[in-house]
C-alpha cells in the first residue's frame, strides 16, 4: 500500500481521522506478567508518569497535538528539563532498553493490521511512554496502537499519521543508549545559554526547522521555517534584529548570476524582464540587458536586482539581523515548500512560514507599525526598511533533542552531523515518508 506525497508537518495538519472500532477481544490482549523482566519491569514501573491513566482510545487524535508545548526550548528550566529526560532514559537503558521493530509481513503497519511484530512495536511505545500499560500486548494495531504512534512521530518531528514508514522505523529502531547520549550532547549545548535570554525573543531551532518568538517565557508564536542545506549551513549564532524591510529588493549572488541567470538569458533574452530583475552598474545606473552579449565568456560585471513583488525571492519580507554570513531571516514565494518533511533546501538563510505574523510580532514595540498598516505597505510594493525601536535577541541554535516540564522528549534527526553519531544524521536521499511494505 502506498501512501499520497505531499505529507504537511504535523503543526499543519488535522489530527482528527475517523478511526476503525475493534472488538473488545483485541482491548482484552493479557496484562504483562507480574514476574517480569528488566523491560517488563520498567515498562510496568508507575514512576515512568501518570499520563497513562488518562489516556483513552478515543484521546488518540489528540495525543499528537498534545506533544506542543508553550514551554520554550531555550529557558530557565530547559536544562533541569533535559537533566529529568536523562535520568529517565539512563533507567531505560538500565533495563536493557526497548525492542527493535521488524515487520514481518508485506502490508504496512498502520490501523487495522494484525502482524506479530505489533506485539515488540507495542513494548517499545510502553518503554517510550507513548503507550499505556492497559493496551496490552497483543498482535492487533488498535486504535491505542495508533494513538501511541502518533505521539511517537510528533515528538520526532515525522508527520503523525499513525503508520510505521521508513522514517518511522528509522527513529524506532535508534537505540536507547544512542538517544541518551543525544540527551547528553544537547545538555552540554543548553548549558551554553544565558539564563536571562530577553523578556521577547526570537530562537531559531535548525534541526527542528521551526522558530519561536518568546514573550514572557512562553511560546508567543511558532513558525515552520526552511533551513540551509547540508552543504551550505544555516550558522549557529546569538544575534539581535535590528531591521524589518517590507517589499524587499532581491540582489542575486554572483554565483546565481553566473551559473543559472546568464545561461537562462542566453536561452530566452526576456528572461530579465519578465522575472522583474534590472542590471544596476557600479553608478547606480541602470544597464538595458539587450546592451550585453550574453555569450561572452565572463558574466557582466553588474548587479543583478530583483524589483519588489510576489515573484521576488523574498516576497513580502526581509528581516534582518547582526551577522556576518549576510544570513538573514525572510518570507517566500514557494508556499508549497514549508509542505515538505524535509525542510533543508536554503543556501543558508531561513525561510519563515506565516511571516507577517512574525513581522507583526517584532514591530509590536515600534511605533506607527499595526499589523493594518503593514498590509497596506506591502499591498502598495514600496520598498520600505523598518528600524526596530528595540533589537530583538535572536538565537540560532542546534538543538536535537529536549524536553519540555510535561516530561514529553523530543528528538530530531542530526542534519549537520554534529551529535557524534551517524545514526542520528538525517537520510537525504528521501523526501518522503512511505510506509514499510
């Protein structure tokens, strides 16, 4: 069975699917025995949190979207957080860990299947605490089971559609010890940060490909972003915002001019015009493009200049802040790419999804800049650069795995490859999830 492309991230998606009923014989399936081993035991042990005895087959939608949290990543209890998530998963692998999931038929696992290794894939999610001891551990993928794998896949980042696909089994299959000691790694990177970050404050989480405007120490708002590719990283920096620009000019790097723009003109000389792109010489002086011979050798000597609109490739907004990468955050004309699972396409800069959103955020203490006004400026495609009235703090960072004060841990994949472990880096050569078959 095959699913659909086109999979939106979990924070854009309905949670709420109709779900099969099954018979009270696969709700029944045996309690684990009370002379248990060191898993059983730990997967049997109260201490692990008292969410399971609120959780319900008919919560299960409602797992996924529970994973969220208006506690920030970057805070004053990030640290005490991780260090709680550490102890729970040194327990863990104490216990010898939780089983690998190995399909053993050819239909995917999702609601509905019955398949043996449903039974080692329910342990695992019980050791996880993404499932209640109650469910049992029978051969049926139940509606438990599909609430419980939801919540798995939100709290990896994966879109939570409740079937076991490459990525899925992928993050499954990872270790205990290897995810404690990505636990680790990230403890000694929130130890890094100031405990005072800014009463308001931007962070940016790179391997998460989300942002989170911070007010008062709560999640203000959360963005979806677009991060740099593995080749050409988006930098780790603590930086302020000083500067917002509606209706931004786009200048295209020599390297764009030289490699895409002058071989397109060549094949099409309205190219130019029609993208709303002037050539500008060293006087500030604008160059007519059937003035240049497209063929010669050498790219013209002149800037390439994107005129404001919605074919820019910064669209409505450009925000910028101290650096010294010329990185900067901004909106897009390619919606469609914050559907992607896979949000590492940039050649650095991030891409901010609901970007007004966040401009209205950030011009909240400049005045004159109502979210009404600011419409009306970008509807008129004027270039307008915004000075803040107060730098805002903003933090790139690289944080692969967390915990929130729910208790509820988080892990993504290792993009950049800076957690030590080629198990966690991320697999490019998939752009979306498919279900095991």
């Amino acid at each position: 069975m095959s699913k659909k492309n086109g999979i939106e991230p979990f924070s854009r998606r309905s949670f709420l699917r109709s779900v099969a009923t099954f018979g009270a014989a696969a709700l029944a399936a045996p309690a684990l025995a009370q002379n248990a081993s060191p898993l059983e035991a730990l997967i049997n042990d109260r201490s692990r949190g008292n969410w399971d005895d609120q959780f319900d087959a008919k919560a299960a939608a409602r797992t996924a979207a529970a994973v969220l949290s208006n506690t920030p990543i970057l805070g004053p209890d990030s640290v005490p957080n991780i260090q709680r998530a550490i102890a729970q998963y040194q327990s863990i692998v104490a216990n010898g860990g939780w089983p690998q999931i190995n399909p053993t038929s050819q239909q995917s696992l999702q609601l509905g299947v019955t398949d043996p290794a449903v039974q080692a894939l329910r342990q695992h999610l019980m050791v996880t605490g993404d499932l209640p001891r109650e469910a049992g551990v029978s051969s049926a993928f139940d509606s438990y089971v599909d609430g419980a794998v939801k919540r798995f896949q939100a709290r990896h980042g994966l879109p939570p559609d409740g079937v076991i696909g490459d990525f899925t089994l992928k993050a499954m299959n990872i270790s205990a010890n290897v995810r404690l000691q990505q636990l680790n790694t990230n403890l000694v990177r929130l130890q890094t940060f100031p405990s005072d970050l800014g009463r308001r404050h931007v962070m940016v989480n790179i391997p998460a490909t989300y942002i989170e405007a911070v007010q008062d120490g709560q999640v203000a708002l959360r963005h979806e972003a677009i991060v740099g590719r593995i080749s050409r990283p988006t930098h780790i920096i603590n930086s302020k915002i000083y500067e917002v620009i509606l209706n931004p000019y786009w200048t295209a790097p020599r390297s764009i001019v030289i490699k895409d723009i002058v071989p397109l003109m060549r094949k099409d000389p309205t190219y130019l015009k029609r993208s709303n792109i002037r050539l500008i010489d060293g006087k500030g002086q604008e160059v007519a493009p059937e003035t240049i011979d497209w063929n010669s050798d050498k790219a013209p000597d002149l800037m390439f200049r994107q005129d404001p609109g919605k074919t820019n490739a910064m669209a409505s907004t450009k925000i910028n802040f101290h650096n010294p990468n010329n990185e900067y955050m901004h909106d897009t004309p390619e919606q469609g790419l914050f559907n992607k699972l896979m949000r590492f396409d940039s050649s650095g800069c991030v891409r901010v999804q609901n970007v007004r959103d966040l401009t209205n955020w950030l011009l909240m203490d400049t005045p004159g800049w109502p979210r009404q006004h600011i419409e009306q400026v970008i509807a008129s495609r004027v270039n307008t650069p915004i000075t803040l009235a107060t730098e805002v703090p903003v933090y790139f960072v690289y944080i692969s795995a967390w915990s929130a004060a729910d208790g509820i841990v988080q892990f993504r994949d290792d993009i950049y490859q800076l957690d030590g472990n080629s198990e966690l880096a991320l697999d490019t050569t998939q752009g979306m999830e498919k279900p095991v078959q």
